[in-house]
C-alpha cells in the first residue's frame, strides 16, 4: 500500500496586506501550560542549580544531625549529673548552660526520677544556611519525653545550641 497524501501545510493568509507596511509573516508561537511561569533561564541550567544547592543543603543537614546528636547527648548527660555541666559549654551558648544549670540546681528534669535519659531520634530542620531547628525525643523508663532547640553555625565556633526546651 502507497501513501499518496500529501504531507499538511499552514493555511494560506486570506486576509489582505496592510497599507504601506510588508510584516514578515507571523511565528508559529509555543503554547505554555496554564498557570506555568515563563522561563528564564533553560532547564538544563535550572537544574545544575538545584542541584549545586541541594548538595550544599545536603551537607549542611548532615553536619547538623551530627552536631545536634551529640549536643544534646551531652546536655541529657549533664541533667542526669552524669558530666559536669562545664562540659555543656562548649556546645551551647551561656543562656543555655546556664538554663540548665537552674534545672539542675532545682531538680526539674523532666522525670528524673524514672531513670537515665536516652536520646531516641533526632529530626533537623534547616531555616536557612547557617541555622537549623532540632526536635528530639529521650526516654526515661518506659515513658518518652520531648526536646527541642537552634541551633546556629559560625565560622569560628562552628555549630553552637542556642536554644532549648525540655519537657
């Protein structure tokens, strides 16, 4: 079997030229979906983008857990009276050594009386790229406590704990 149709071809302009202008004739334009941004820059360079700072996201999140992790291991530590609360400065600001310091002058940790603190998960949340929220559950016992902090970077000291909450 032979295909003898011709292949399809723009229709003809019925409309009439202009007076005095000879417009070369009009582009076929592309249809964007509705609601879609028009682009700036093509795909290609849009994703080396995204990419590039998903890695440097990526990082950041990394060295954060880790930080965090062991920050608040050590805070745990120091309310169970098992570290001396010297060693909670260098990873947390003064307001906080300090805070905890009340708590355990006091004797408010949160149940204390249940047993030794055990940190169970750690989550990280970046707010931007030098500073990250942190959200933790410890057990005591059989129960399972709350935790949360900020935690903030800077050249010289590195990660600090800022900020925490314990119930």
């Amino acid at each position: 079997m032979t295909d003898d149709r011709k292949a399809l071809s723009p229709a003809p302009n019925n409309e009439p030229p202009l007076r005095g202008f000879h417009a070369p004739p009009p582009r076929p334009c592309r249809l964007r979906p509705r609601g879609a941004a028009p682009a700036v820059a093509g795909a290609g360079i849009q994703r080396a983008v995204r990419e590039s700072h998903a890695a440097d996201q990526d990082e950041m999140v990394v060295s954060a857990r880790k930080f965090a992790e062991y920050a608040l291991r050590v805070t745990l530590e120091v309310l169970d009276q098992r570290r001396p609360i010297g060693q909670l400065g260098s990873v947390a600001e003064v307001a906080v050594v300090s805070a905890v310091r009340t708590l355990i002058a006091g004797d408010l940790a949160p149940g204390r009386t249940l047993g030794v603190a055990v940190l169970a998960r750690v989550a990280v949340a970046p707010v931007d790229s030098r500073t990250a929220e942190v959200c933790a559950g410890y057990d005591r016992g059989r129960r399972r406590f709350a935790l949360a902090g900020r935690i903030v970077h800077s050249r010289p000291s590195g990660w600090r704990l800022t900020a925490l909450r314990i119930r």
